[in-house]
C-alpha cells in the first residue's frame, strides 16, 4: 500500500491559533489573523515588497526600492532591475521561500510583478500579483 507524506508546518497543527496578520488592515480590530502558514508567509512576502527600505524601524534594510524604480523611465533594463531586486530580497529575507516564476511586466504607467513561489520541504506552492501605479 502506498502512503503519500505530507509535510506540514507544525504551526498548521493548530487550527485555532493565529500566527500572522492579514494585509489589509481591514478587520474589526483593525487586523486579520492569519491561521495557517501559507496565508502567514504569502502575506509576510507581500509587505516585504510593499515596504521601503529604511521605512522599519529598527530593521532599516528591510523592504525593496520597488517605488523609487517605478517612477524611473520604464526600458527593459529598468524591468530587469527590478526583478534582480525582488529576487535578491525574497532570497535574503525568506530562506525557505523558493522562487518558481517572476515577472515584471509593465503596461502604460503601471509596473505589474507576478510572483509564484514554493517553500522548501512542504506542499506549499502559492503565487501573487503586485500591480504598481504611478499615475
């Protein structure tokens, strides 16, 4: 008989414990709980990206340049900065996170980043999408 191994975060195993916080601040506290580690990680990768460096206190590297590129001329050059960017952060700060696919795209005055991404020994696969404005 074959038995398929799932490999889940220990912090899955308790569904009634939070162990992140919810983007966006919309709840009736004003947050939302997160109760499982998919939710926890995609939610922590995306206030990495939406948060500017020496914006945190006491963490000043923390976060990306993502709104200081976006108002530069959009080339290609540009786009693969960007991307070298991401991909350097998200490798820095998330050691458990791998990256599958990213894009970064640009459409008119809006720069559009598509992350999909797995984490190291689990079953957890997830992807985003960042559309930036700078109208």
């Amino acid at each position: 008989m074959n038995y398929q191994i799932i490999n889940r975060n220990p912090l899955d195993l308790q569904p009634n414990k939070g162990i992140g916080i919810s983007i966006p601040f919309d709840g009736p506290t004003g947050l939302n709980i997160t109760y499982e580690s998919k939710n926890a990680i995609r939610n922590n990768l995306l206030n990495f990206l939406l948060t500017g460096r020496r914006e945190r206190i006491l963490n000043p590297n923390f976060g990306t340049t993502i709104r200081n590129q976006i108002f530069e001329q959009i080339v290609s050059g540009n786009l693969q900065k960007l991307e070298k960017i991401i991909y350097d952060g998200i490798t820095n700060y998330f050691p458990t996170v791998q990256i599958e696919e990213l894009q970064v795209n640009a459409d008119n005055n809006t720069v559009n980043v598509f992350v999909s991404y797995s984490i190291i020994n689990t079953n957890i696969n997830d992807d985003f999408q960042i559309n930036f404005n700078n109208d």
